[in-house]
C-alpha cells in the first residue's frame, strides 16, 4: 500500500496512525492493525505482496509464544469499486497483523518512566523470559548462529555501517576501543562460545526484548510482543543476547537496581550458570546496536547515549582513568595535580578556573567574598561542579584521562561524579588530601606570594573544616608527604604506570 492510500484507511475507521520505519499501525479503540511497508532495508525485503503476507503470518506466529492473547490473526486490506476495506469482499491489496490493543499505561517503559515498576514485575517477567528460552526451538541449523563466525559477521556490520559517524556521533577512541574488545573476546572467548553452541544455549530467541516491546498489566499478565519475524540472524541468538538487550535498556534509563534484579532471578531460574562470563559482550552488541539505529536516523543525542553505554560496558584497561582530587582549601591540591600531570598523561580540570570561567573572570582576578558568597555562592558551586564533571565525561569519551581538582568536601559534589561517569563505566579514584592547620597557613602565606588562581584562605579554610563531610572509602593522604611521594602513591593506586 502507498501512504495515501493508509490515510484512506484511517479517516474511513477513525484510527490513530503511528509510522516508524519499516510499519503503518492503525490504533482502533480496541483493535490495532500493523501494515508492513513495501520497503527493502537489505536485513528485511517487504518488497511485495507475498512477502508481506508471509512476515505477517511469521509475525503471528512467532508472537504467540509470548503473547498469544494479544495476536489475534492477520487481515486482508481489500479494495472494492469505491474505498479501501479491512476483510472486506474486494480484491485483496495488502495484509495486516490484527492485534488487540494493550492498555498504553501499562507499556513497560512508561511504567518504568512514571516509576511504577516493582520488584515483583521484575521477578515475574525474569520467570516468563527464562521459561520461554528453555523452551524455545533450537536445532543444528539454529545453532551454528551462535559460532564466532556468524557473530563476528553482525559485529563487523555493525562497525563498517557506522564508521561515517565518527567523530559526530561516537568518538575515534570509543569506536576502537569496542572494536577492539569485541575481536578480542572473540579469541579470549573462543571455548565459551563453543560451549554455549553445545549446550544448546542458541535458540529462536525473541530478538527484540526491550521495555517498549513488553507490556505488564499485573504479575499474571505479561505480554512481550513485536519479536523480529523478518531476519533469521536477529532471531536466533544466544538466550544471553536477549537477556543482555533487556539488562542494557533498563541501564539505559539508569535503573539498575531492576537490571540487577532481573538478571539474578533469571539465573536463578534458567540455571544458566556461564551467564555472567557472556553477558557483557552481549550487552556491548545489543547498546551498539541501538546506537546504529539512531545513527541511521541521525538522532546525534540518543546514538552518544547508546553508543557510550557500549563503551561503559568494556573492562576498565580499554578506559582512560579519572582521579578525583579532594581536600580543603591549602591542602595543596593543585601542587599534587601538577605533579601528577607532569608524570603521567592526565588533564587536569579545577574548580579554581572553571568557577572564574563561567562567570567571565580572567583566572588570576580574585574574589575574596565571605564563604559561599560571590561567585562561590550554592548556585555557582553547582554550576561548577556540573561544569567539571561535564568536561571530564568529554575527556573521557575521547580516551583523556582526568585529574579533578576540587575540594569535594560534600557527598552531593563526590556522587555528582559517580552518577555522571557511570554510563562510561568508569568509577574515579577518590583521593583527599588531609592538611592540617599548621600546614594550611603555610601554604596560604606562600600563596601570597606567588600568582595563584585559588582565592582560598585561612578563614574560609576554618569554614570548610566544620562543613566537612568526610568521603568514605576514599585514599586519604596525610599532605605533609613530600610531592614526589603522594603522586607516587596515587598513580600505583589508580594503576598508571610511570
């Protein structure tokens, strides 16, 4: 069918229309059609009327393993001498997938988005995912899908569709550093993926199980729906790809408490004990897929999202390091950062400059307002902070380790690093330095002397002291150590060697 020709469609019923790239869906009060486009994507050909009469069929048909009450059979799109009719006695143009409509407030991403979900949705649908794979087909023909060949074959797709978005939509060090993992695992892992061929774990998968795909009414009623039909290839996978899709879109809107969640129950009930060893490369494929996708559409926010979760699923030796560098003002931070900078490849990033920058300042003019007055009052050390941790994630993506010079003597300051750098999969190095007031006075007189950015000084040294909120498990290093010695012992903690 043309477009022109759905419109018809739709005013006749009284549908709402919803388009995506490869589907018409006509949404009725009750019923919902899906007319497949006469489209040709090279993965999928709907190209004639035979084909699409057969996916829909396939559609059916596959869906029903997890949705059978929701897929209700296909349509014919009939043309008489006057309109176009759904069943009706004319000739027959076109199919569609007849399907009831599920109550939209139940979709699993608006639950999840309204902040809905419970742990007993959760542990439900880990139960129906993991009985579906135990069940599912699997035979020799289904297996050899899961050989390094054929998924080398996806993942170099994957990488030859996407190298025109480097540098715009996923920078050259991310691009290479998942390139590199995943070849890697392939000779790392090549025995693992031979067992998981012969113990059957490759099977007709659902391909597509994300949280817009799965709708919960209850913890009786889970539907999980929309299964490709149109590609053999992203269908039969291992079970640990369509776990790892589901685990990585729950992480995707930075619910990981339900990731985790999900993911220990479904272990506990498929008993799939080499999951763990598997699932990350998976989770890398399945992130940087989504991120192709968007690329395809040109959508240059949502590709960096997907395509910085995938790097943040890599171990930590393909990630540059981030050190955050704390301590009250006079503890000699900025001497340390040098230092470090001076013996390893770090970009120093301080608050001291930021702060002056956001406001217009020329670094070295000074603001000696009273504490958290002037341009350190609430609101500017919150936008320096978000500044900060803001330039750190760009330094990282592009493979630029990070020193973070900052006092971080509040959690909040500390945890806004955390949650930031998290999607890259990357967690600092907290180090404070610990300065008495013998010493801080010393350093405040030095500082006198000498052209400092830093407007700190004994009094506002006094008021930091009582706001101090000590951070647990952090490096804590006494700041009388000589220099030499403390840059030492942070670059053996963070793992550089010099």
């Amino acid at each position: 069918m043309k477009e022109s020709q759905v419109q018809e469609l739709v005013k006749r019923y009284s549908f709402n229309l919803v388009e995506t790239h490869i589907s018409w869906v006509l949404i009725g009060e009750d019923v919902v059609y899906k007319i497949k486009k006469p489209v040709d994507f090279g993965f999928l050909d709907y190209t004639t009327l035979k084909k699409r009469q057969f996916y829909c069929n396939k559609e059916i048909e596959l869906n029903r393993r997890l949705a059978r009450e929701i897929y209700l059979g296909v349509s014919k799109i009939t043309k008489d001498s006057e309109s176009f009719t759904i069943d009706g006695d004319g000739k027959v143009v076109d199919y569609a997938v007849r399907m009831n409509r599920m109550p939209q407030d139940r979709m699993m991403d608006v639950l999840i988005e309204n902040n809905q979900m419970k742990d007993s949705y959760i542990v439900a649908l880990a139960k129906k995912i993991a009985d579906f794979h135990l069940r599912a087909e699997t035979n020799d023909y289904i297996s050899q899908f899961g050989n390094i060949e054929t998924n080398k074959f996806n993942t170099d797709e994957n990488f030859e569709q996407t190298k025109d978005g480097v540098g715009e939509f996923i920078t050259q060090f991310q691009y290479d550093a998942i390139k590199d993992y995943t070849n890697n695992s392939y000779i790392e892992n090549k025995g693992l993926f031979e067992k998981r061929v012969r113990e059957q774990k490759i099977r007709d998968c659902h391909g597509d199980l994300y949280s817009r795909n799965i709708c919960i009414v209850d913890e009786e009623e889970i539907y999980v729906y929309d299964c490709i039909e149109f590609n053999e290839r992203f269908r039969y996978s291992d079970v640990a790809s369509d776990v790892a899709f589901l685990l990585m879109d729950l992480e995707n809107y930075s619910r990981y408490e339900l990731s985790d969640l999900f993911f220990k129950k479904y272990i506990e009930f498929s008993k799939d004990v080499d999951l763990e060893r598997i699932v990350d490369f998976y989770k890398v494929y399945r992130a940087y897929v989504r991120g192709k996708i968007a690329f395809f559409q040109r959508n240059k926010e949502e590709a960096g999202r997907y395509f910085d979760l995938a790097f943040g699923y890599l171990p930590c030796e393909y990630k540059p390091k981030v050190v955050v560098l704390g301590g009250l003002t006079g503890s000699g931070k900025t001497t340390v950062a040098k230092a470090l900078k001076e013996r390893a490849d770090f970009v120093v990033i301080s608050s001291d400059e930021v702060r002056k920058q956001l406001v217009g300042m020329d670094v070295y003019d000074k603001d000696l307002s009273d504490y958290k007055k002037g341009i350190y009052s609430e609101e500017m050390t919150q936008r320096a902070y978000d500044e900060i941790v803001n330039q750190a994630y760009g330094f990282v993506k592009n493979g630029k380790s990070v020193i973070l010079d900052a006092t971080f003597i509040k959690k909040w300051q500390r945890n806004k690093v955390f949650e930031r750098l998290k999607r890259l999969g990357i967690k600092p190095l907290v180090v404070f330095l610990e300065v008495d007031e013998e010493l801080a006075l010393e350093h405040f007189k030095k500082r006198e002397k000498e052209k400092s950015i830093s407007d700190g000084r004994y009094e506002i040294f006094v008021k930091q002291k009582n706001d101090l909120e000590m951070p647990k498990g952090a490096i804590v290093i006494d700041a009388k150590k000589p220099i030499d010695e403390i840059a030492e012992e942070i670059l053996s903690r963070v793992g550089v060697q010099i």
